[in-house]
C-alpha cells in the first residue's frame, strides 16, 4: 500500500509541477483529491467543491474553480455568447467534475429547457440524415439536445408535433418542410418559440433550402448537351412547392432555353419516392413514348427505379438513353452505368438552420426580419447522360 500512494504523491506532484507551467489552469490543482479503490487497489482522483461533495456542486462552484463569473458558467451552459477562451476552460471544468444542471431549475426558472424539436417527414430518408446530423452538430457545441419527431408525412401528426413540442417547452423548433397548408401556416403562426424551416421556402418564416429549379434546369442542360433531344420527367407531388413543382419548372425552362416546348414535356408523378414507383413510371411512360432518349427524375430514388425499366425494355443507359436523378445518394456511384445527378449539401443546410435558431433564441427577437437562406449544389456527370 505505501508503494501505491508513493507512485500518486509523485504523480500528483508531477501534475503541480505542470500546472505552475500552465498558470490558467492552476486553479484546478487544488479541486482534486485521491480516493483510494480498496476492491481494485488503485488510487483514482476526483474533482470536488469546497465543501467536499460533487453532488451538490453549483454554478458557483464551476465559476470560481473555472476563474470566471457564474454567469459565464451560465452563459456556457445556456449556449450563449462566450469568448472560445472562457468556453474552453470552463468545458474542462465541467467535464473533469462532471457537473450536470439542474434542468427541473431551470425549466422552472426560465420555462424553456435546452432541447431544439427537429420534425422530420421520413427518417428514413438520406437526406433528412444529412440534415439531422447538421443540426445536431451545432446543437451539442451549444449543450442543446435534439428532441425528433417523426410524422411520415402526415400532416396532422406534423400539426400535433409542433403542439407537443411546445407544451413540453423546447426552446425552439426546426421542422423539415415538406407540404405547405392553410392549417400549418395558422399552427407556424401562433407558435410561442422560434421557428426555422428546411428544404421549402415558406413565407414569414426563417427558411434554409436548396435551389431546386436552377439545378433542375442545369441537369436538364447538361443531358441536352450530350444530344438528347426527346426528353421526359418522372416527378413528384406538386403539394410539396420544392421537389414538385420548382423541380418540374426547372426542366421545362431548360427545355425552352434549348427551342424545345417544355409546356409539353411527357410528365407522370410518382406516388412516393420508391424504386417501385420509379420503375411503374418508366414502365408507362416507355409505353406512352416509346422514341424517348432522355429521362429526368426528381429523385436519386426514382432513377434506380427507372433505370431498372429500361434495363428491362433492352435499352442500354447512356447510349441509347440518357438518365438522371436528383439529390447525389451513395448508390449511384456503384450502379453500372453510373447515375448522374444533383448534390445538395443538406448537412449545411441543417447546420445554417441551428445557427439561426440559436441566434433567435440568444437575441430573443423572434418577430424581427425574417432570415431565408438559400444554398448552392453541384451537378455530378456519370456515365448514364
């Protein structure tokens, strides 16, 4: 046994050592203690309080071992605005006693907790992963957690997310947009916390999403240009503005940049974005134009569906035909041909839309100018133009 406390008596002396050559941290030399493990025989050291307990530790407590104020501790804990100085030694602070708020306190205290609710229309989606992760990467820097709410596209479950999210007094919400209603726009209007919208621009509201139409037309420009002349579009419900209608527009506006009539563009919508409904589109539409050299998807999803079809029908893809999607998913680099397409950046527009929220929320002006970001894309050539 005195061979073990002599090896953490030099350890300890080795860590006071280091902390004189690092004086802005010295103040974390006298906060830790030994506690002996007589079950594994080994000394292990724990940051207290004054008083010797870490249960019962306070904003106070993490301030003065910290060297700052409480209400930077509290500034800190509340993801507001703080030097990356002050922000970095109090985070060490805080993860060494492993201090925890008293989040009943401060729910009674300010009626809001640190949690952002992130409604969803599929998770299962790439897409709404990319955004997820955006948001949740700029919500831990501030300590906020991500409350999800999963609607499947239905819009009164949509509706009574929002209701419950506020009840349950989330900070803010960031809702993935999908169809734009009457009902949702009454609901987006008596809502008592800041909201931001992703992937639809609707109006009043701070909105982050991606040029839908130019890139549409951009990918309908590029399969032009590799000869293709009797063109047809397989899209989606127009209910949803982004993916249904400025997708659709955007093909039919390259069409006419190139002298054709993109008013009578040989269209179907698609009942969901399947690789089923993607393949019964193409199925029908090869019936309907049978001459066609060029087809155009609203979704990355669709294609492969479409693609299958035409593999199908014995046509071979990028030489008899050419096909595109939208939204850049992992498997279309490995599908034979390769499938072009539209890459959004959707983990930025996720992250673009917590700095907003969170910049709401610190500037508590909820009803001043509304923010609405667009973002860019790229348009990926493979070998199915």
């Amino acid at each position: 046994m005195p061979g073990e406390k002599a090896v953490f008596c030099a350890r300890s002396i080795k860590k006071q050592i280091a902390f004189r050559d690092k004086p802005e941290k010295a103040h974390l030399a006298g906060w830790v203690k030994a506690v002996y493990n007589k079950h594994e025989n080994v000394y292990t050291q724990q940051c207290t309080s004054k008083e010797g307990s870490t249960a019962n530790m306070t904003i106070s407590d993490i301030a003065k071992m910290a060297g700052v104020s409480s209400a930077a501790v509290s500034r800190y804990l509340n993801g507001g605005p703080l030097s990356e100085q002050k922000r970095a030694i109090i985070r060490e602070v805080v993860e060494k006693t492993g201090y925890r708020p008293d989040t009943t306190a401060q729910t009674l205290r300010t009626g809001k907790v640190n949690q952002v609710g992130v409604i969803a229309p599929s998770i299962g989606s790439q897409s709404v992963g990319q955004l997820t992760a955006g948001i949740a990467s700029e919500l831990d820097a501030r300590n906020y957690l991500l409350l999800l709410g999963n609607t499947e596209l239905d819009a009164q479950r949509e509706l009574g997310y929002l209701t419950a999210m506020q009840r349950n007094h989330v900070a803010g919400i960031i809702l993935l947009g999908s169809y734009y209603t009457p009902q949702l726009a009454q609901a987006l209007k008596n809502c008592s916390v800041p909201v931001v919208v992703t992937g639809q621009r609707f109006p009043d509201v701070a909105c982050v999403y991606n040029d839908d139409h130019t890139a549409a037309r951009e990918l309908t420009q590029r399969m032009l240009e590799h000869g293709r002349r009797r063109i047809v579009y397989i899209g989606g419900s127009e209910r949803d503005d982004a993916t249904g209608i400025q997708r659709r527009e955007g093909v039919q506006d390259a069409l006419r940049d190139a002298g054709l009539d993109g008013d009578q563009l040989p269209r179907i919508c698609c009942n969901a974005f399947t690789v089923e409904e993607g393949q019964r589109c193409m199925q029908e539409l090869l019936t309907r134009c049978p001459f066609l050299d060029g087809v155009v998807c609203v979704t990355d999803t669709v294609a492969f569906g479409a693609m299958h079809a035409l593999k199908q029908a014995g046509r071979q893809i990028g030489r008899d035909v050419g096909l595109a999607g939208i939204g850049d998913s992992w498997a279309g680099s490995v599908t034979d041909p390769g499938l072009a397409t539209v890459r959004f950046y959707q983990k930025q527009v996720g992250q673009e839309a917590a700095r907003i929220l969170l910049q709401m929320l610190e500037e508590k002006e909820y009803g001043g100018p509304v923010r609405q970001v667009t973002l860019g894309y790229q348009v990926v050539e493979r070998g199915s133009l």
